[in-house]
C-alpha cells in the first residue's frame, strides 16, 4: 500500500527526505511519514514422514494450478503461529513442527512470503471450502507440479536440500 493521502487525517501527502530512506510521503498536517507497507504471508511446504508434500487446488484463481498452503498472518502471531493455523484451517491436519525455510517478496501482491517447513503425519485431509482438492506428492513431482520459477518451487526445492 502506498499512501498518496494521510491515513490519518486525510491531507494529501507531500514527498520529503527522510534521512537514508530517500523521499518519502510525508503528511504536514500530522507532521510524520508513511512508509509503504505489505502484507505478511506464509506459505507452507507441508511435509509428512516419508518426506511427501501435500499441494493444494484453490476453489478461486486459477483452479488449474497445485499451490501450497498459504495464508496471511495475523496481528499477533508469529511465522510459526500462522503456519499451524492455516494448515489446519485448509487441509485439517495438526502440524508437528514447523520451521523458517526462506523468505520472497511476490511484487504481484504486495507481500512478504515467508516460507515454512511444516511437518505433519499422512492423513486423510479435511479441506475446508476455499480448496478444491488436497494431494499428495514425491518431493520431485511437487517440483514438477507447481509453476515453474514459483515462489512455492524455490521453497520445496530448499526443503528438499535439508532432507
């Protein structure tokens, strides 16, 4: 998001240096900057104990496409909070652990995409209704699977170099 007007109190803001960050757009009416923000996201490479990886199909976007399981983050939460919620959220499965994989920033949207290693045991999936489908997949054939050059792909690809 980037603020052309104060969110504040609705004055059009002027751009002005702020020390190393360059120009900035300032509000003079309440007398501070606003700094571009973005949103904070997970995505998962949920894993099970023979080192498959669970892809999902979304019931919105391009349906065609196998994905891993992202969300938002919530205020308050931290990566990890956020990648156990939304696993279960999406497929029903209870995470095991967790752990920071790697970070990318999708211009596309606007957000950080901080990826996690989310470890659960293979179980059926109770997929809740923003997915269409839930399947299991050789670490090689998520590879294969999802977009090549994704975000997604360069996380499994750094999960699969810890296994």
């Amino acid at each position: 998001m980037r603020f052309e007007y104060c969110p504040n109190c609705g004055t059009k803001n002027v751009p002005r240096e702020i020390g190393d960050e360059g120009m900035i757009p300032y509000c003079e009416n309440c007398k501070r900057p606003w700094f571009d923000m973005f949103s904070t996201c997970v995505l998962n490479v949920v894993m099970n104990e023979d080192d498959e990886v669970l892809l999902i199909r979304q019931s919105y976007g391009d349906t065609a496409k196998f994905v891993g399981v992202a969300g938002f983050m919530k205020v308050g939460e931290t990566p990890e909070q956020s990648a156990v919620r939304e696993v279960l959220e999406e497929t029903g499965l209870t995470a095991l652990s967790t752990a920071y994989i790697d970070s990318a920033f999708y211009d596309g949207r606007d957000q950080l995409m901080l990826g996690m290693l989310t470890r659960v045991r293979k179980a059926d999936t109770s997929i809740s209704g923003e997915l269409l489908e839930a399947k299991w997949f050789t670490v090689d054939d998520a590879i294969d699977t999802v977009r090549e050059g994704s975000i997604i792909q360069r996380f499994i690809k750094a999960a699969k170099e810890k296994l």
